[in-house]
C-alpha cells in the first residue's frame, strides 16, 4: 500500500472517530425508570448499546421491565422524559419507551 493511502486512511479514521466524539457531547444515556415500582419503562428489545461493536446482540437480551436498559437521547431529554414530559421527543425514542406506565 502507498504511504498517501495509508495516510488518507488514518485521516478518515481520525474524521470519523471526532464525528463520534462530537455527537457524544450531544447525548446522554438514559435509562427510563418509573419511580413507583423501579421498573424499567424501555420495551423489550429496545435498548441502545453500549459500544457499536455491542449493535449486532445486545438487544437481543433485554427483557421488558429491565431497570438497567437504556436508550441515548438528546442532551437534557432524560430528565424530562422521567418526569413524564414527552414534548419535543422524537417519535423513534417514544417508541422505544413504554409510556403507558408513566
């Protein structure tokens, strides 16, 4: 291989890798809990995962009701989707969270 492929190579990785770093700053984890029974409230199936190598399997094995699955939403919407205010969340994350127990 050509040192200018190789180096065009590193170059991409590198402008991939702040992409992602910079979305990051973006979002937040958010693991959606109903305060009166600590059940988790996102649907079975449908958690993020944590790394993108983890996409193929990982939501494969949470159940419903698991308080340790998450989703990764804008920055600030956790809080508000926990205290049941759903305005301005997009219609892909309401439908991984079960709002009929909210």
């Amino acid at each position: 291989m050509k040192k200018s492929n190789i180096f065009m190579a590193i170059a991409a990785v590198v402008a991939v890798s702040s992409a992602i770093l910079q979305a990051d700053d973006d979002t937040e984890q958010c693991n959606v809990i109903d305060p009166k029974t600590g059940k988790g409230l996102i649907k079975a199936y449908k958690n993020t995962c944590k790394t993108p190598a983890d996409r193929t399997d990982c939501s494969t094995n949470t159940d419903e009701g698991n308080p340790d699955a998450f989703i990764i939403v804008p920055a600030g919407q956790c809080a508000k989707i926990n205290a049941g205010d759903f305005s301005g969340v997009s219609p892909e994350i309401r439908a991984m969270i079960d709002e009929c127990s909210k």
